[in-house]
C-alpha cells in the first residue's frame, strides 16, 4: 500500500531515534551508530524490533549519516555499511506490514569541498538505495530547498516508482540553518509534484514545532511532523535527554489533531516514546479531525525607518561612508567625538569593523547602537562569521534591529592569527553569501522595514572570472552594494569599474589614507588585501613630522578620491587611527556632500 493511500483514513507511525537510542544502549562508547550496520549487526536489528512492536509502522534505515566525509572512510566502506544497513531494515520488518525508508542526511559542506562534490556523492548515495530496489527514500534533516529538489529530481528520474519522503530541520524560530523559513519550505515543497510527503524533523523539541505547525497552511495528506525529545542536557561529557515520554505522546496527539498525518520521534526518543504514541492513536478518532484553515498569521505591518543611506543609494545619488574603529578598551571618547564631527560634515553614514585581523574589539554592533543613538546618524555595521555560531548572530541581528540599525554589511572575515589558533578557534557557521540568504529570509518577514545588506570586494583579485561570479552571487543572496578593500591605484580603479559594469551592482570605493612611511609598509607588507604601489611610497620620507605625512597623505586620498568618483556610487573612508579631522580635511577638498 502507498503512504498516500495508508494515511487516508489513519496516523502513520514513524519509528524513533536511532543514533541517541544506540548511544544509551552502549552507554556513549560509540560516537555514531552506522558503522555498526557492520560490527554490531544484532543490535541495529533489535533496535529496529524493538520500535516496531512498540508500535512503528514505518522505521527508517540506520544509514541517515552514512557518507565519506561523515564517517571518514572510503565510499567503497560506505557502500557496505548502507548494503547492510538496509537488509538489517528489510529483516526486521519481514512478516510484519511495515514501510522501509532509506534514510539519506545531509552531508556536511566542509569549504574545502566543492558543490558539484557533494551532489555527486548523495547521487551516488541514491544509486546505491536504486541498486538495493528500495521503496521510500527519505531525505532527512536537510537545510537547503535547491538541493533537495536537485535529488528528488535525481531519484524520479532513476526510480519512478520510488516514494519519496522530505524532511527539513528548523530551529524554533522556522529557520534552517542557512535561512530559509518554514514558510518558504512549505509553500515551495508542496508544489513538487515528485514528492510523497514533507515536513520537518529533529532540530526542536514536540512543543515548538506543534507552536509553528499552527502557524502554516500545508497539506494534511503529505505532513510529517518528527522531533526530537526535547533539548538535551550533558552529563559526564554526553548529550542525554530527559525521559517525558507521556508528556512527549501528549503533544505528539495535539501535532495529530492539526491535521498531521504522519509523526514519529528523532534525537532522544526511545521504543517507549513510540509506544506511548501508539497507545493513545490507538483511541485517537482520526475522522474528527476538522480542516482547519492555516493562513498565515501576520504582525501588524511595521512602520519602516527612515533610512537616508538607503534612499540615497537606491535614487542613484553619490554617499559617502566613513569607517571609524571601535575601541580595544572601554574607553570610547574618541569615536564618539570622531562621529559628532563626521555629522557635522555631512557624511551619510559611519561604519564599524568587526574585530578585523582577528584582532578583539568592541562588539560592531554595540558600538553602532551606541553612535546612533548619540547622533542620529545612520550606521553600518559589520558583520562578521568567523567569531559568531548562528544563535549569536541571529541574536545580533535582533538587537540590532530593535536598535534601530537598518543596515548591515557581511563579510565572512579575516582568519585568526596564527599564534592565537590554539586557544581561540574560528566559527564559520556560515560563509557572507550563506548569511546574506539567512538575513534575505528574515527581510521577508519584516514587510517593509528590512535590513538593507551590504558586502565587500577586493579589487586586487587574481581571478576577476571568480571574483565577478561571487558578486553576482552576493547580489543574488540580497546584497544591495559593496564596499572595496582600500584602493592605490589605477588598477584598482579599473577592477572595479569593471565589477560595476558587469554586475550593477552598487559600489562603494574604499580610500584608506595614508599616515607615515612606517603605515604605508605595514599596511602593504602585512594587511592581506591591500597593495600600494612604489610610486606612492615613494611620497613619504621616514624624516617627515607628523603633520607633514600627514598632508601627503590627504593629497594622495584627494587624488585617488577625484579619479575614482566617475566609476563608483560613493566613496568609502577607512579612518587611519581614528583621525576624523583628517578625513574632514580631504571631504571638504571634494565635491561630494
């Protein structure tokens, strides 16, 4: 019988957890179940028994992590381990009328691995289920809607007959952990046709997602709703969940009542949760279950700030941002005057760094609230990936926005020196692309008062192809402008001349001037990213008082600024050391506010 047909007139049962189960019952000394498929045959096929006679109708193969970057091990070893995983599955149900699911995970996206890699991996992680004559194929805990509907394409067109399962994890906010919302997921998923059911699992515990499944318009015939236990706690170095079976059964039924036709458990359920399930769906009368209408519930539609920055750029006028440094220590008298004076000179916007060079600063964001809110200026602050997993930034991201700020450039930021690396460790949850498509999906729920996103460009690319493609991609992901790396020279001018031309995209040119000889070296020799030609070195002497390099180095930036500003849509101050008056002096030598 299909799934479709089964559920026409009764819940379906999934089973439960596989990996915490197996876990529990080896008291934590194996980090993942499916290499057992091999070593510990027995016990798959008693965990499998054990959810079926506590009432599963449906239990999926222990394979849901089986790949090579997974489980670092040849994709031969691989293959082995899901061949086993899905005759451990088949001897389990046999005699009995159950479904096998072949579960399929995401793979992780490592940077150093392509796109057209992984999709070739899980291409070859179907085959193996098509050479296995499997009937439901279950894609599992995935992120990302693109790559889904590329392997449900994928497996109809090699399996027709195959019923295809979806499953998308959120956390409980709707969000996947690259942006999309369940919204978004609904909506686009139900309108492939290819697929048998959709829905979510894992991620959040039973009550969360029971609160967002009352917030969506889906289709009953086709929702899955399994999550996890609850959230777990560690002890003694491993995840454990608390056992609330009944209270987990309990919400379970109401996901049931919403008109959710097939439900199971992940992370942390057991045989007992499942057999909890089963023992009230066996009283649960299916055929009062009334059609409950799911529009979306929408906030009062915000009234949107003003942003002058934005206005300014979208009508094609000429801006100009300056970038001042947060500070090191708690001392921020400098840059709060530096601001009071960059408003009186009429800038349209002030940016802060994020702890660039790896180096620890005053939090971007903070520093942004806290100058907009003494001077009413427009700020931008930057945001980067490599200190922040995605419950920090989304946090970010929030009080930002209750701060007033609108605008935002992402970048994915500067590696962590390497004298540090053994006691500080990047994050990289995700890339500037990957969060401009996250902060895109939240613009969408925010009507008109969106965040307006911004990115970074460096002209001095070795591979303009590359460096063109990423644009366009940032643009893609929502990026509106860009802002460039500091810029010495004709070809820099011309590199972006050209990005612009190609893209359309807006571009901010970055103008850092320079102090000293001493600074003009350090930046060139030891600031990734910046390039200063002989010929401008060459203007500074090491006998030059301060004030004399620092006049030099106003003329250079007026120059640069003059040649640069029939190619750009503004201009971009990096602020050397703070020296506000020094960029008062070169903005009143040009003609730009």
């Amino acid at each position: 019988m299909m799934i479709k047909d089964y559920i026409k007139e009764q819940v379906l049962l999934m089973d439960g957890a596989m990996g915490t189960y197996f876990a529990e019952l080896t008291e934590g000394h194996y980090t993942l179940s499916e290499p057992a498929n091999i070593s510990k045959p027995g016990l798959i096929l008693d965990i499998h028994k054990a959810y079926i006679e506590a009432g599963a109708k449906l239990i999926r193969t222990n394979t849901f992590a089986a790949n090579p970057y997974t489980l670092y091990r040849s994709f031969d070893e691989v293959k082995k381990i899901i061949m086993a995983g899905i005759d451990i599955a088949n001897e389990a149900v046999k005699g009995r009328d159950c479904y096998v699911a072949y579960s399929i995970g995401p793979i992780g996206e490592p940077y150093d691995i392509e796109d057209y890699e992984i999709e070739s991996t899980y291409r070859k992680l179907i085959d193996i289920g098509l050479l296995k004559n499997v009937k439901i194929i279950l894609l599992e805990t995935f992120s990302r809607i693109d790559q889904v509907n590329q392997l449900v394409e994928y497996i109809h067109e090699h399996g027709p007959n195959i019923q295809i399962m979806t499953n998308f994890t959120v956390n409980q906010h709707g969000y996947t952990k690259v942006g999309v919302n369940k919204e978004k997921i609904i909506q686009q998923t139900r309108q492939q046709d290819l697929v048998a059911t959709y829905g979510f699992n894992c991620g959040i515990g039973a009550s969360h997602l029971l609160s967002l499944i009352k917030t969506l318009d889906f289709d009953p015939s086709k929702m899955v709703a399994v999550p996890n236990a609850g959230y777990p706690d560690q002890q003694l170095e491993r995840m454990v969940y608390q056992s609330n079976a009944d209270y987990f059964a309990d919400t379970m039924i109401k996901i049931c009542e919403e008109g959710v036709r097939i439900v199971g458990g992940c992370c942390g359920t057991t045989p007992e949760h499942i057999r909890k399930i089963r023992e009230r769906l066996n009283t649960f009368d299916f055929s009062e279950i009334k059609s409950i209408s799911r529009m979306k519930r929408k906030s009062l539609p915000l009234t949107p700030l003003h942003n002058a920055f934005r206005e300014k750029l979208e009508n094609n006028q000429f801006v100009v941002a300056v970038e001042l440094d947060p500070p090191f220590k708690m001392d921020m008298s400098l840059i709060i005057s530096s601001a009071h004076l960059l408003k009186e000179v009429g800038v349209d916007i002030i940016t802060f760094a994020d702890s660039p060079l790896g180096r620890t600063r005053a939090d971007a964001l903070l520093v942004a609230a806290k100058i907009k809110q003494l001077t009413g200026m427009e700020v931008l602050p930057h945001v980067c990936l490599r200190d922040k997993n995605l419950i920090a930034l989304r946090g970010g991201l929030v009080g930002a926005h209750l701060s007033d700020i609108r605008n935002i450039l992402i970048v994915t930021g500067d590696p962590i020196p390497s004298d540090d690396r053994d006691e500080v460790k990047s994050v990289f949850n995700m890339n500037a692309i990957s969060f401009m498509q996250y902060v895109t999906e939240i613009n969408s729920e925010l009507d008109l008062d969106t965040f307006y996103i911004g990115g970074a460009l460096n002209p001095y690319t070795q591979n303009m192809e590359v460096t063109l493609e990423r644009v366009l991609k940032k643009k893609e992901a929502g990026a509106s402008y860009l802002l460039t790396q500091p810029v010495y020279n004709d070809a820099g001018i011309e590199a972006i001349k050209k990005v612009r031309e190609k893209t359309g995209m807006k571009i901010l040119g970055g103008i850092m001037p320079l102090v000293s000889l001493r600074n003009a070296r350090f930046l060139h020799y030891e600031f990734p990213g910046i390039l200063i030609p002989d010929d401008v070195m060459a203007k500074f002497k090491e006998t030059m008082t301060k004030d004399e390099a620092e006049k030099v180095g106003v003329e250079l930036a007026v120059a640069l600024a003059t040649k640069m500003k029939p190619h750009v849509d503004g201009l971009y101050f990096m602020t050397p050391f703070n020296r506000a008056t020094m960029i008062e002096k070169i903005i009143k030598r040009l003609d730009v506010l």
